[in-house]
C-alpha cells in the first residue's frame, strides 16, 4: 500500500484517524522507504520545534512586560492575599518573575538612593555594604534583619520588619521599611543580600505606601505564604538557614 | 486584571512565533509590541470563555501579513533609479545578514508567507489543523496543502540533515 505525502505528514503530525495510523504502522515494519519518508517527515518537525523552543524561556525584554505590568501591579496584592488561601492565580503569576530580574532592579534602585545618602562602604551608619558586586544589608539595618521580630519590634525602630518568608531558592528572605529607602533581603551564607529595594521610605502607618509595593515583590519571591510570629521566631533562633 | 496576567503568559509562546515569522529578535518583538498593543485596545472584542491564545495569534499574524504587505508596496511604486539603488543596496544588506541566519531561520525566511505562516503554527506552535485552520480563516484542506509544500521546500533547503 501507498501513502501520499499528505497522509505521512498528518501521521507525523497526528492528525490520522486511528485506522491510518494502523495502517500506516503495519506498512513500515515492511515498507523501509515509509520508515525513511516518516523519519524525515518527523526529523523535519522536531528540528523546527527545537530550534524555536529556546525562544519561549528567553526573559522577556520590559519594552514588552511593561505594557501589561503597570495594569498587573495593582492586581499583585490581591494575589498576595489569594497566596494565603492558596490560590491557583498567584501560582501562576509566581512563575513569571525570577530572582535575578528582581535582584537587577534592586540593585539600581537601591544604589542611586544609597550612594546619594552615604556613599558605599563609607559609612559605618549605612544600612549597605557592597559584597562581591551585591548589595548587603549593614549597620542598621543588619541588625535589623539579624535581629528584630516583627511581632516584638519597637515602633520607632529605624527599619521595621514586615515579613518573613521563605523564597522559591530556598533562601529566608525578609521585608523591611525605613525613612530613607525599604526593600527585602535574602539571607545568603552569614549576609543579608539585597533582592529589591525601594526609595523612600515609611513616614507614619509603616503598612502603607511602599509596604504594598513591597508585599507584591515578596509575593512573587515566597515558596510558601509568609511565617506567623511562631515561625519566624524558630527560624531566627536557627539562625535564618 | 486577569486579561494582562494572561496575556504575559502567553507572552513567551507569542515571541516563538514572532520569531518563527520574522526570522529577526527585533523585528519579533517590535511585532509582539504592536500585537499587546492591539490587543489592550480591542479588549472589548474578546470573548471571555474563547481561547485568548488563538485570538493573540490571531492578531499578531495579522499585523505580520499587514506589514509585510506594506514592505512590498513600498518596494514595488519605488521606480525611479535612487529607489532602485536602495532597493539594490537593500537587497545587498539582506543577502548579508542572511549569510549570518542559521539554517532553519533562512529556510523558514525563503517559505512563502502562507506556506512559513501554516508551518510557524502547526510544526512550530503545535497547533491542531482544525485551530490552525480556523485561525488564518482557510479550509483545512488548504491549511495542509500549504503545509505539504512548505515542508518540501524546507526539506530541500535543509537538506539530508532536517
């Protein structure tokens, strides 16, 4: 029996009804120039499909993400309350961002606002360190971080912790607000690494303004939703590993 | 809004196909732009419960096809001799940067329009005849005719080794 090209390309493509297919299968176990046409046939999908496939986990150029980001950013925080309820949306959003876009934007963010206010490693009152090229917590702000439980801290602290989580990397990570500039520092061997920070600060009510911004940041960071007192006083007792 | 979340997920597998049409990242993207941003516009004329993937392919392929379009109009009222010679000069430049394409990009440059556009979304998106079909609006039997004759000319162009 003979195919045409049509039926062998539907095959490969599968597309024949599952008579065809019968056919088709038991004409190539004697038929070695069907076995070849069907091999080339397939060899051709499968190269056009890898050569393109790379293009679909490139990161996204932000000309393309910031037309639909502005009108997400809003959305965020819904998810981050939906993450607590363990929701599919925030699942699905959580993917869409990696730690290393964010660790980017800190890092401009950050110094602009940082290298005004003190100047790297100036300062044994900043609240940075420069690290090996990353931006770590220091002073003030180490201690901070080190230290301070969100639910015992002091009101008039100068960096308040907002929340503890654990990120998708593994790492503990932990949001905070100050005066001059609020952010989230993941905890990387004895040091506290900057992933996002935002100029300006908290004055008054430290839950809002950049807090909103922060929380959907950490949403897309956490593996889980964040701790409750309880875990985050176990995990700064073993040492934030 | 639910819509831009799913439109940023779609955003990787619109790019694929950017790619796979316009053979050039530039080029791609400037078209994923023009796609997001028709898409934002017609909002309206979604219909929520329809599949938006097909509905985003459906817009990008048609601002491909629009600009293609337009690039060949300009080059055919161009006449007098300085147009020609850009045309040349052109001409020359996209030979060039042709020498540079990797093989299944310039094999996939060569297709027809019809042919790359059915082959981009079967072999390429893995869409189904039926949807591939519907989306470019041709009978299925069009669809794989196309798809037939674009297979054959990139089988030749890429040669024992596809």
């Amino acid at each position: 029996m003979t195919f045409d090209d049509q039926t062998i390309m539907a095959y490969v493509d599968g597309e024949c009804d599952a008579l065809t297919v019968k056919r088709i299968e038991k004409a190539m176990t004697t038929d070695s120039a069907l076995a070849d046409r069907i091999g080339k046939a397939r060899a051709l999908r499968d190269k056009l499909a890898a050569h393109y496939a790379p293009v679909a986990s490139e990161e996204i150029p932000d000309r393309l993400t910031a037309l639909l980001i502005p009108a997400t950013a809003s959305d965020v925080d819904t998810s981050f309350a939906a993450r607590k309820a363990g929701q599919e949306q925030a699942k699905r959003q959580r993917r869409l961002f990696g730690l290393a876009q964010w660790g980017a934007m800190a890092a401009t963010l950050a110094l602009g606002v940082i290298v005004g206010q003190y100047g790297l490693n100036g300062s044994p009152d900043s609240p940075f360190a420069q690290q090996d090229g990353a931006l770590v917590a220091s002073g003030p702000l180490e201690n901070a971080l080190d230290r301070q439980l969100a639910s015992t801290q002091a009101d008039d602290s100068g960096f308040r912790i907002g929340l503890t989580f654990r990120a998708r990397t593994g790492a503990i990570c932990r949001s905070f607000t100050g005066q001059a500039v609020s952010g989230i520092g993941c905890r990387e061997g004895q040091q506290w690494k900057m992933i996002s920070t935002l100029p300006g600060g908290v004055q008054g009510d430290y839950r809002q303004a950049s807090s909103s911004a922060l929380n959907a940041v950490a949403a897309e960071l956490m593996a889980n939703g964040p701790m409750d007192a309880d875990a985050e006083r176990k995990s700064l007792e073993s040492g934030w590993k | 809004m639910a819509f831009e979340q799913d439109l940023l997920e779609l955003l990787p597998r619109l790019r694929r196909f950017a790619r796979s049409l316009t053979r050039n990242i530039d080029d791609a993207d400037d078209l994923c732009q023009m796609a997001l941003e028709r898409a934002l516009n017609k909002r309206d004329q979604w219909q929520a419960g329809t599949r938006l993937d097909s509905w985003m392919y459906r817009i990008t392929r048609n601002i491909w096809i629009d600009t293609v379009r337009a690039a060949g109009r300009r080059e055919h009222v161009a006449n007098d001799d300085d147009a020609m010679e850009r045309i040349a000069g052109d001409d020359h430049r996209r030979m060039e940067s042709r020498m540079e394409l990797k093989d299944v990009d310039r094999a996939m440059d060569r297709l027809p329009i019809e042919q790359r556009e059915a082959v981009s979304l079967v072999l390429v998106e893995g869409f189904a005849y039926k949807e591939a079909a519907a989306l470019l609006d041709i009978p299925i039997g069009t669809l794989t005719s196309r798809l037939v004759r674009g297979r054959e000319a990139l089988q030749r162009e890429l040669g024992e080794a596809a």
